[in-house]
C-alpha cells in the first residue's frame, strides 16, 4: 500500500513536469502580437495582476507551475520582471483555497479537459497549423491537471501511512525539528499546500498543538520557496529572477512572523496564536489561517520591497551572453505599421542570424566588434530562438492586413527564416563531427580541410548576404554549385589512402561528407532566395511600399 501511495505522487509529479514542459514549449507559438498586447495591458494594473494571481494559483494548487509559466512568458518577452512579480506573489495566495477548503473537487474538470483533448485529436485539429499549438496546450494542461489529481491523491493517503503520522508527531515536539520537517516534506512535494493538508488531519485528530502546527506551517512555506528554486537551478535571467523572488518572499515572510511566535510563546504576549484563536476554535480552521497568513506576508514583503528588490535580482541573477544574444537588435512592435520598414528590419535580423554561422566551425573574426557573439556550444540556441522571433514577427506582419505583394515578401521571408535555421542545426552537427578527434592520419586531413573550406565559404555567403547584391550571390550560387563528385572524390581519396579505417572513422566519413553537402545546397537554396529580389530590387521596393 506504500508503495502505491508514492508511486502515485511521483507519477503526479512525472505528469505535472511533462504538462508544464509542454505548456512552455507551446506558449511561444501562441505568442502572438494581440496576446502580447493583451499581457501588457493586464499587467499594467497591480489589481488585475493580483487577481490573475490568485485566480492562476487557485486553479494549479501550485505556485511551481505559475513559476515556471511566468518564466516562459518572460523568456518569450511577454513579460517584464516588475509586471510578473504580483502576479507571482498573489498566486501565492491563490493556493490558500486548497487549504481553506481542506479538499478542492476539480475532479470533473479535470475529466473534462481531458476529454476535451482528446477530442481534438479524434478532429485532427492536432495536425492544423493554425490549431496545433491551442490543442497541444489543452493536452498539457490536462496532463498537469492529472499530475495534480494522481498528487493529492497520494498526499491524502499519505497522512494515514502510521510512520508519516509517528516523524510529524514526534519531530513537531520541538520547533526546530518541525519547521525542517515542513521545509522537507514541502521539498518533496512539490507543494506547502499539501504538506499544509497532511498537517490539518493531524491538527483535526488533535495530534498536534496549534505552536507545533505553525512551525511547520512555517518551515513547508520556506520548503516552497526552496522547491521552486530548485525548478529554476539551470536557468539564467529573468527565469532566475523570478524564481530567486520567490525564495525571497517566502523567506522574509517567514522572517516577519516568526518573531510574532517566539515573542508570543517565550513572553506569553498575544500576538498570532491569539488572534487565531479568537477567530475560530476550531484546529483545522486555526491551520489553514496560518497558511494564508504565510502567504499574505510575503506579499506585504514583495509590496514593501519591490524597489530595492529588483535590482538586487538582477544582481543575484544577471542576463546570461546567451540570453542577451537571444534578444532581437533590429526587431520592435512599433515598425509592424510601416511594411517597408519591418521588411528592411527582418533583412538586417536574419542578416545578424546568419553571421553566427561560421561559428559553429569556431570562426568570428568576421563579426563586428560591438557584437556580442553565443559561445560555439550555445550557437544553435541562440539561433533558434532569434529565428522564432523573427517567425513571430513575419507573422505579426502578415496580420496587419499587408497587401498581396507584401505578403509574398513576407513569405520569402519565412522561406529564409525556416532554411536559416535548418542550415544552423545542419552546421551544429557538422562542426560537432568535425571536431572529433580521428585515429587515421586521412581523415583528420580530411577534416581540417572540410573545415577551412566550409569555413571560407561561409564567410563569402556571409559578405553576399550582407551586401543582397546580385553580382555576389551570383558568385554565392557559383560556390555552391553541384559538388556531388567533389566529395565522392574525397570519399575515395580517404579510403584509398588509409584502407584499414575503423568502422567508427567509416562511419563518421560519410556522415561529415553529407553533412557537408546538405549545408553547401542550403547555402545555394537561400542565396536564389535571396535572388528573387536581388534581380529586381525597384520591383521589390515597389511591392514592399504597397
């Protein structure tokens, strides 16, 4: 029967972390222009921040999902850290309602959601572009809804395992040893809320008092905190931030009312216990006002904090270079009125996108000396990133009611912008496989030499492309010409020279020469779509004004 009760709450968890992975994964696609502006008008007011919050943390039971939403949203841009901050503290609160009403039933929307899903895929709406990301979020939303049901259900069971009951009970006879117990159990489950739960069935069979019941109250808020931290340990940012934030909210809070206990119960001063007290006598009620208590102080810390602690955030969580690479130089809302100026602007973006090329081979000196460059391993990163806010923003573009001819620019565009990235993941595993130390004295020849070449030829590509002029993707498309036998040759060449290859150096011999000539017709396939305008720029510039 243990077993079944901690099977279910890792498998909840298992849920909730694929649901929650999903659903980030998703929330870029379904960034759009009017969801962005929508964001930032509903952040701009602190009461209806607050009340997203609460309404976020009610439905989740779960400040960890909020958390990692919020850092979806503010690495996506949708969010600024000032604006994501009462929604995050408010959601806080919002997980009070579990407490406050002991057991929540979602159970019926948690089968409808499900069934919802399900039905979208029976429809095929799966496989619509224009649906895909909406129906992928509804089945990420019932999986962490189902994460969350399998977790309760387990937390409820959990209470009546006898040697849970026995460590709460004899821990909770010291205040220290209480409040690790809450911080730990809170770790564990992901959740203060549900350590908050186990605590009210033993308050409710009077296992313990209202003193032992508030440090570990105490200790499962600081545990969130910790938790949640804990979600956020590989990310960097404004994710940090966020998560950083909530450490600190939780543990000040904490800090607030814990000199009211000690004063209380060292003095006899009636301070919170009292006032518990005086509200309701009954042991399940005093817990969860303890747990909400928890939770409005760290808001009231997040309110009378919120200047200093921001820039202590960005301190103790500075941008990344990746992350600072990763934001658009060209790219603002504002340009998307004005197509000529937003076509230009995704020209120089894409162009920036394509000079980190030759970087997957360790090649930059041919970058400006004001750029800031991704580091070798971060390059496809980067990259992608870039490539879907250029995507978002071609797309953007196109619901502005663009005229026909704008709209075919913006589709060659997108015909760049999708090759671009194919030849950046074509790259990141070539100079992956290049860079592999070799046993036969041929093929490490062979490397270096595919190296240099591809290397020269991206820079050439990149002086093409920087330039849009025809003469050079003239010559762009020269370079790149059908190289089928070339690399044949090398292919014999190699294995005539050193018979006795390995099969792992045979192996990787054909892989760097198809990779070679997958990114060579790449390069040759976004130069002719360079050309279609480069041959006609007074046509271009025609269709572009509209």
């Amino acid at each position: 029967m243990h077993a079944d009760v901690f099977a279910s709450i890792l498998a909840g968890l298992g849920l909730f972390f694929i649901g929650i992975k999903s659903i980030a994964a998703n929330l870029s696609q379904l960034a759009g222009r009017s969801l962005r502006q929508w964001v930032s008008r509903s952040t701009d007011s602190y009461l209806l921040s607050a009340l997203i919050g609460m309404a976020a943390g009610a439905l989740t039971q779960s400040t960890n999902a909020i958390t990692v939403i919020l850092m979806s949203l503010a690495k996506a841009d949708l969010i600024t850290l000032p604006q994501a901050a009462p929604i995050l503290v408010w959601a806080n609160v919002g997980t009070a309602a579990l407490v406050l009403l002991v057991a929540i039933d979602i159970h019926l929307f948690v089968l409808a959601i499900t069934a919802i899903a399900g039905f979208c895929y029976y429809l095929n709406l799966d496989r619509s572009p224009r649906w895909r990301p909406i129906v992928a979020a509804i089945f990420a939303i019932s999986l962490l809804f189902l994460g969350l049901e399998l977790m309760r259900n387990g937390a409820h069971e959990l209470r009546d395992i006898d040697w849970v009951r026995e460590s709460l009970m004899l821990a909770a006879q010291w205040s220290v040893s209480a409040f690790l117990v809450g911080c730990g159990l809170a770790v564990l489950a992901q959740s203060s809320a549900t350590v908050t739960v186990i605590v009210i069935a033993m308050a409710s069979a009077h296992l313990l008092s209202l003193e032992q019941c508030m440090m570990t109250v105490f200790g499962a808020s600081v545990g969130s905190g910790i938790s949640t931290y804990m979600v956020a340990s590989s990310m960097t940012g404004a994710s940090r931030q966020l998560a950083i934030l909530q450490v600190i909210v939780k543990v000040l809070g904490i800090a607030a009312l814990l000199p009211l206990f000690i004063v209380e119960r060292a003095f006899g001063v009636p301070l919170l216990a009292h006032a518990i007290r005086f509200i309701t006598n009954d042991p399940s009620k005093q817990v969860a006002l303890v747990y909400l208590a928890c939770q409005i102080a760290a808001v009231a810390v997040q309110g009378i904090f919120d200047k200093p602690l921001l820039p202590l955030l960005r301190w103790l969580a500075p941008p990344s270079a990746e992350e600072s690479v990763s934001k658009p130089r060209y790219l603002y809302d504002q340009a998307l009125s004005e197509p000529e100026t937003a076509l230009a602007l995704v020209d120089r973006e894409q162009e920036r996108v394509f000079g980190f090329l030759p970087l997957h081979l360790g090649v930059a000196d041919h970058l400006d000396g004001g750029e800031a460059f991704p580091e070798r391993g971060t390059v496809l990163s980067v990259a992608t990133t870039l490539d879907e806010t250029i995507s978002r923003f071609l797309h953007d573009l196109a619901d502005t009611g663009a005229s026909r001819d704008v709209l075919e620019l913006i589709a060659n565009r997108q015909a760049r912008n999708n090759l671009l990235q194919s030849i950046h993941e074509s790259l990141h595993d070539l100079g992956a496989a290049l860079s592999t130390p070799f046993e036969s004295p041929a093929m490490q020849s062979l490397s270096t030499n595919l190296s240099e070449g591809l290397a020269a030829l991206l820079l050439a590509a990149d002086e093409a492309v920087k330039s849009g002029d025809a003469d050079d993707l003239a010559i762009l498309r020269q370079l790149t010409a059908d190289r089928d036998s070339l690399v044949d040759q090398l292919r014999r060449r190699v294995i005539a020279a050193d018979k006795m290859l390995s099969a792992r150096d045979q192996q990787t011999l054909y892989t760097i020469t198809s990779q070679f000539e997958l990114a060579v017709w790449m390069l040759r396939r976004y130069g002719a779509l360079m050309s279609v305008e480069a041959a006609a720029p007074e046509e271009a510039l025609a269709a572009a004004t509209g």
